[in-house]
C-alpha cells in the first residue's frame, strides 16, 4: 500500500464541482480584488469563530504582522512566544523589529508551558501570542489571567486549530485577535495563499481593513503606511465553499486520532496526550521516538509517507544566528524526537490500519 502524508488533490476533489462552479462566477463577475465574495466570507468565516470581525488578507504570516502592526508595536517592545512553533509566529515579530521573547513548551501538549511565562515578562513586554500547534488549543486561561494581571495582549496564532474549541468558546475568540492561515495543507485550506484575522476589537478590525489595503479606507487617501496584503476573491469564494464541510472534515480527522490513539501500541513510541476532544482539531498527529529517523526510513520502505514538524529549532536556524548559542532543550529534544503521521480527512480506515499495524510491528 502507498499512503501520501497529505493528498491535496485528492482532498480538494471532494468539492471539485461546486469550486468549478463559484470560480466561474467571479470570473463572470470580473471583479478580483475586494469584492463581494471577500465580504461574504469574512461573514460567514466571523460567524464560525464567534467573533464580531474577520479580516481577510493574503496569508498567515501577514495575518500575525498585520495585528502587531495594528498594535504598533516596535522596537524594543517585547513579544512572548513558544519556542517550538513554526518560524512564521516569530518571523511576524522581527518583522514589526519587536523582540521575540522565547518561552518553553510543555513537553506533553507541546504547547506553551504557562508556567515559564512569568518569569520572562519585564517593562517592555506588550503581548503573549499563543500558538495552538498541531490543532490543539493551548492553556489560554492561565494565559488570560497573565495577560490581565500584567496587561498584556493576547494574540493566537491559529494557522493551525481552525475550529478547536477551549473552554466552549472557538479558536480565534480567545484573545485579543488571531491569526489563520489558509494554506493549502491547513484544516481549511485555499488553492493558493490565503489569510484572515478575528477580532471583537472595533478600533482594531477598522484599522486591520485599512492596512491591509496600503493603509486607505477610502480610495487614494491613506492614514497608516499600510501594506498590500489582501484575500483575493477566487480564494474568498472557493473558502466559503470548503468552510460548509470544515467541521465534518475536523471529525473525520478526530476519528482517525481516536483509533491512532487507542491501537498503536509500541513501548517505543510516545503518542500524543488524550486531549478533550473538541480542543484539538489533529491538523497533525505527533508522535515520539528516539528511534525517529529508523521509524521514518521503515514507514517509507512500507510505502508510509511521513513528515517531521520541524526538523530544526527556530533558535537555531541560520535566520536567527543570534540565539544559535542559547539553549532549549525541551524544545530540542522535541524536534530531535518529532513525527508527524498520515492524518487526513480522505484517509480510509484500511489505510489507517495499515499504518497501526506497520508501526506496531517496528521495533
Ligand atoms: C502555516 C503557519 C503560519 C503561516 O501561514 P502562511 O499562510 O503559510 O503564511 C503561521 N503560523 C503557524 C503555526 C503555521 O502553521
């Protein structure tokens, strides 16, 4: 058997004929840029997190400069920040020319560990943006509490967990504004880049629709030096389609987790911790080894194709020469140890099986 970490084409297949169809209606429209169909998903993508504003814009990484260029924060501001998530969280940081403040995981939930928040927070911290990795919402009432207690934004940055629900209340909706991406191999992804933002911030949603629109609300009048960084209507259009199946493509992959969960049983591997189960949305399933390059190479001789989230700590990446020094080992530990399994809304159950007995089997 040949199983594919992530089938987009597949996936994408599943709603073929309605995306045809809402893509010919904008090029019959002719308007591309800002239009009806933008509006209609900011609506619609709004109503599904709770919140009163979605903002859409080009892509998840403009999605997080756009909210700490809203807040304007810069130099010499600092920004707490897990240390293991993808670069885009801290890449948004140094954009803005903030100071990333790096914070520790917990080793179980890979998530930001709140009780090393604390320590790190000095006069010049402003926000705590939280990352919900893997599709696991991380521990925001601890988190809130911080950020009240110091008065602190809270910013999430989603790219991964649309969806999760915390506490009764949906991803997006659970600080002061967030961050989605939708790129093609997200939970809700376009054919192509795509972002968006939620807030309940009145002031905050009014100055995001500018300057994500070179900093105007109205045509060649322009307040902030904004940028350009907007959600194009054939993207909006084919999201509003895939948004009506996003919660039974998120079941589906709860399944898959479920049975993941309960049947691979190898005392070899470290399975993810049983969450509640609508606070993940399994945009990847993570498991552990020390044996993780053999069990790669034995899953791909089995025609298992799996991926590695991330293979090198954002502390130590070539971008960020300056941290090369400093030392994060639960962090380290986690990306020497990482692997992320076939998890997909179009997975059968043969398939699923297959991978279960495989990895049961290695040793
Ligand atoms: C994908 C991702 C981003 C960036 O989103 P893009 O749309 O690729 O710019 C940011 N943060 C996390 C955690 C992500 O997974």
């Amino acid at each position: 058997m040949k199983i594919p970490f992530l089938d987009l084409a597949e996936i994408n297949k599943q709603y073929q004929v309605e995306i045809q169809k809402t893509i010919n209606t904008v090029l019959e429209n002719g308007w591309y840029i800002l239009g009806q169909e933008l509006q209609s998903f900011e609506k619609e993508f709004a109503a599904y997190c709770e919140t009163k504003y979605c903002i859409g814009v080009a892509n998840g990484l403009d999605a997080l400069i756009l909210i700490l260029r809203a807040y304007e924060y810069c130099i010499n501001d600092e920004i707490i920040v897990p240390s293991n998530t993808y670069i885009a969280s801290i890449l948004a940081i140094s954009a803005v020319g903030a100071i990333p403040v790096l914070v520790e995981p917990d080793l179980n939930t890979y998530n930001i560990d709140p009780t090393k928040i604390e320590e790190k927070i000095t006069k010049n911290t402003k926000a705590i943006m939280v990352v919900h990795l893997y599709g696991q919402t991380a521990e925001m009432k601890s988190i809130n509490e911080l950020a009240k207690k110091y008065n602190l934004k809270v910013i999430e940055d989603s790219a991964q967990a649309h969806g999760a629900i915390y506490d009764n209340k949906k991803v997006g909706n659970l600080g002061n504004a967030s961050g989605f991406s939708f790129y093609p191999g997200k939970n809700l992804g376009a054919l192509g880049d795509g972002g968006a933002i939620t807030t309940n911030d009145d002031e905050l949603a009014e100055k995001l629709m500018a300057l994500r629109n070179y900093g105007s609300k109205k045509k060649y009048e322009n307040i902030y030096k904004g940028m350009n960084s907007r959600l194009d209507e054939i993207q909006a259009a084919l999201l509003r389609v895939k948004l009506k199946y996003l919660d039974k493509d998120n079941n589906r992959r709860k399944e898959i987790a479920k049975f993941y969960l309960g049947n691979i049983k190898n005392e070899n591997i470290i399975l993810p911790t049983r969450p509640q189960e609508s606070s993940h949305v399994w945009h990847l399933f993570v498991i552990r080894t020390k044996q993780r390059n053999q069990l790669q190479k034995y899953l791909a001789d089995n025609g298992i194709q799996t991926v590695i989230h991330y293979p090198i700590p954002p502390h130590k990446q070539q971008a960020y020469k300056e941290w090369n020094h400093l030392s994060f080992p639960i962090s380290e530990q986690i990306h020497e140890q990482v692997l992320s399994l076939p998890i997909s809304p179009i997975m059968s159950q043969e398939q699923v099986s297959y991978i279960v007995d495989n990895i049961n089997n290695f040793n």
